[in-house]
C-alpha cells in the first residue's frame, strides 16, 4: 500500500495519534500554534503545517514512533531546526512531524582517531564548542543554526567545502531508523571499508524519504596553526572568478573563498552598517603553518592584483576575521532588507569551476532588464553559488518573473554539466528538474523508494512523485 500523493490520510493519522498519545503524552502537540511554527520553513513556498508533531529524546523512540506510523500508513516529517530553503519539513500531505532537535548529545570523541559520535540533533556550533578542548574541529560552515542530522539529510556544505568537502565526504557512519521501526547501522568508523554497498551515502541526501537519521559518526580535523583572511573588490565580476579559478589552480591553501556581487554588496553596507567597495569582492581564508600561511596570501595577492583587485584588505587580528565572515554570513538577511517583508526565492546551483565565471555572467544577463532585485553570492571555490530572487509570491506576475528566472539558472546549470542544487537540496522547491538532471537514473531512484519504504511515509512528495 503506498499514499495516495493528492490526498491526506486523515483515519490513518487518527489511527497513528490514538496510539501514540498514551505512550508520549504531552510530547505530542496537536495546537494550531505548534502546527503552525512547523508547517512553516525559510522558504517560498507556502506554509503546509502537519497534523501533529512528536518530541523524540532517543532512537528507540523513533523507532517506536515509526513503528506505529507505518503500521497505519501515516505520513513522517522528519525535523531538526527547520531552516530548509526548499521545503524539506513542509507537510503537504498533513502527517505526523517528529521534532528530533533534542537528540542533541555528543555521544563520544575520539580526538586520537578525529572522529566523533553524536545524536542527529546536535548543531555544528555546538559540537565545536564541545571539541574546542580537544584542538579539533568539524569544519562544514553554514550560515544557519542547522543540525548535524538535518545536515546529512540534505547533503549539505558551506564555506569551507573548498578544503574539507561537503557532509558527503565526512560522514563515516549513520544510525537509521526505517520505515518500518527498524534500527540499522551504516558504515562505521574506519576511514576506508569496501565491504558491502554504500548505505550511508544512500541515507547521506535522501532528505528523510527513506528513514530518519538519529545518530551520526563523523570526521574531525585539527584546527589549523594559523590562518590569515582577506578581502578583495574587483572592478568586473568576471576578473573576481577568473581569480578563484587560477588560486585554485595553484594549489593554494584555500579553506574559503566567497563572491559576492555588486548589488550584494549594497544590501551589505546597508545592514551591516559598513563602508566597503559596492563592487563584486571576494572573501578569502587561507590556513596551514605560519610560513605556508604567510606564502599563500603574498601569492594570492599577486594573483587578485593581476585579475585587476582595486582594494585588498586583510584581518590585522582573529576579532577582525570575524567580522570579516560575519558580514558574508549576515548575507542572506541584508538581502532580504532590500525589500523588506518580501522572502522571495533562494536559490543555488553548482557548475564545474572552469564554468563559473560563464554561468554566472549569462544569469546575470537573463536579469539584466526585468526589474527583478537578485543579488549574488556563492562559495565559489566549488562552482556553488546562489542567488535570491526578491518577489513578491502573492503578485503573479512577479511570481512567474521569479520562477522564470530559477528554472533558466538551473537549465544554464545543466547544460554546463552542473547541478540543480549544490546544497540547498530538492525537497518540494526543486522536484520538476529532477527528470532533466538525471534522465532514467531517476526511475531507479524510486525503485529505491519502493523497496525500503513499501507504504509511502517518509517525507512523502519530496525529492520526486511516485
């Protein structure tokens, strides 16, 4: 039995809460303000609350809860901090939500193997606070207040995906809960295995629709013995990107290295109350020992000299550096200032390197002329980066502009043998270009589906339809 796609089981979902009540009491929220704060996301899309949310403290509650959900074919969101961009948490189909934001415990780490177990919960910020004692650190930056869970989910990077990589790359293992209440263990803690498929990086990016992540290994780092920041304002967005290419080229030890365009930087000195180059700048960190550090950057600056720099600044100290990458990160909020009450859509996609500086230059020109405010910014050492395009949802012209404008940012993606979406994941915002992207690869996709969840449950309408 699977869900029907356009219609709301509503007796199983009665079924699944008069089950559950006795057993979670008031851990279980059916008001119109709980539904409300969850059936909402930082999003375009509209709000779509579920019928209920579930507080869960352990994996052997998940399984428990999913247990009895798939035994009556109830719908399951999995939830963290609910900051998706593309509608992950909504609940279209009404369904149970399970809060997991209190598996929140770093279970163990291993300083002398860096690597650590912690509970889906957990944020970034907070794992770091834990590690800072041990000289380790795990390095997948995002502007959000995420959790680890919810960042496996989606497959998510950031800022330093440049050095470290993406959660692809540094989750070792997984805890996961199926359809069906089962708990298995993916992976483990060895650096390499070749034993067996690769179920952690099935679970790594399937955005709840095939179980629900509840504990994670991942990998640490040390933290670098020095590292020096920059900030660097071209004359044309074209001698910016040319210059992440060749500093990449070279070899440099780059841990991030962020674009921002003109127009962003306007909203920038309007937010953040700064006084910089409204001209596109790139934001540079560069880490290792101190002469490799003290290497890189007089080489870097040569470079961004030659592509044409007008200004380059350095951090004279780490509070500096910190202002520095607090603005970058402040950058989505002085966006939205621009037209205040007006969310709009961000959106991103990922290019190979070589053509960032072409993917971006035809975007801009696509804007260019029809009004539409969409400034630009990226973790450009990737090729990722993003645009937020400020209209007003409930306007349908300025709708159709702003959705025209997305689909012909991820059709340049595409044809340049990129990707819909570098991190901010499908959900229910990126569904329709799926088909393009992966041709007939996505029919074995729901294959996948089908198989590990029979019934339909988990996250249903995200990622794809069956």
């Amino acid at each position: 039995m699977s869900l029907d796609a356009h219609e709301t089981p509503v007796g199983a979902v009665k079924a699944a809460l008069a089950e559950l009540g006795p057993i979670f009491g008031e851990r279980l929220l059916t008001s119109a303000a709980a539904r409300a704060h969850y059936g909402a996301a930082e999003s375009w899309l509209p709000a779509a609350p579920p019928d209920a949310v579930l507080l869960l403290h352990d994996t052997a509650e998940v399984s428990q809860a999913l247990a009895i959900c798939h035994r009556h074919g109830a719908p399951v969101i999995p939830f963290g901090a609910g900051s998706s961009i593309e509608g992950q948490v909504l609940a279209p189909q009404g369904g149970i939500t399970l809060d997991l934001s209190g598996m929140d415990r770093v279970l163990a780490v291993h300083a002398e193997d860096m690597d650590c177990i912690v509970q889906c919960g957990t944020t970034r910020q907070r794992l770091n606070e834990e590690l800072r004692d041990c000289g380790l650190f795990f390095p997948v930056d995002l502007g959000a207040h995420a959790t680890l869970g919810g960042m496996a989910s989606t497959r998510a990077s950031g800022t330093t995906t440049v050095r470290y990589g993406s959660m692809r790359e540094l989750v070792l293992g997984l805890t996961v809960v199926l359809p069906d209440g089962q708990v298995i263990r993916t992976g483990g803690r060895a650096r390499k295995s070749a034993s067996g498929y690769d179920l952690t990086h099935l679970f790594v990016g399937a955005e709840g629709t095939l179980g629900v992540i509840t504990e994670l290994t991942l990998r640490l780092f040390g933290i670098p013995a020095a590292a020096q920041s920059l900030l660097c304002s071209f004359a044309e967005l074209n001698a910016a990107t040319g210059c992440v290419v060749e500093a990449l080229q070279f070899g440099l030890g780059v841990s991030r290295i962020e674009l921002a365009d003109e127009l962003q930087m306007r909203a920038i000195n309007a937010y953040s109350g700064t006084d910089l180059p409204e001209s596109p700048t790139l934001w540079v960190e560069i880490t290792g020992s101190d002469p490799a550090v003290a290497h890189d950057v007089a080489l870097f600056r040569d470079l961004a000299e030659s592509a044409g720099a007008s200004r380059i600044e350095l951090a004279q100290t780490p509070e500096d550096a910190a202002k520095l990458w607090r603005i970058r990160h402040d950058a989505l909020y002085a966006t939205r200032a621009l037209r205040p009450g007006v969310t709009g859509l961000s959106t991103d996609v990922c290019v190979p390197l070589s053509r960032l500086p072409e993917c971006i230059a035809a975007i801009k020109a696509e804007i260019a002329g029809t009004g539409l405010v969409a400034p630009l910014v990226g973790h450009v050492g990737d090729g990722n980066f993003h645009l937020v395009l400020l209209f007003d949802a409930s306007d349908p012209a300025e709708l159709a502009l702003g959705k025209r404008i997305s689909a012909r940012l991820v059709e340049l993606a595409l044809a340049m043998e990129g990707t819909a979406t570098g991190e901010h994941g499908v959900g229910l915002g990126k569904k329709d270009y799926m088909a393009a992207e992966h041709g007939p690869a996505l029919e074995l996709m729901r294959r996948l589906k089908r198989a590990v969840d029979p019934r339909g449950i988990m996250n249903p309408g995200k990622i794809f339809d069956l």
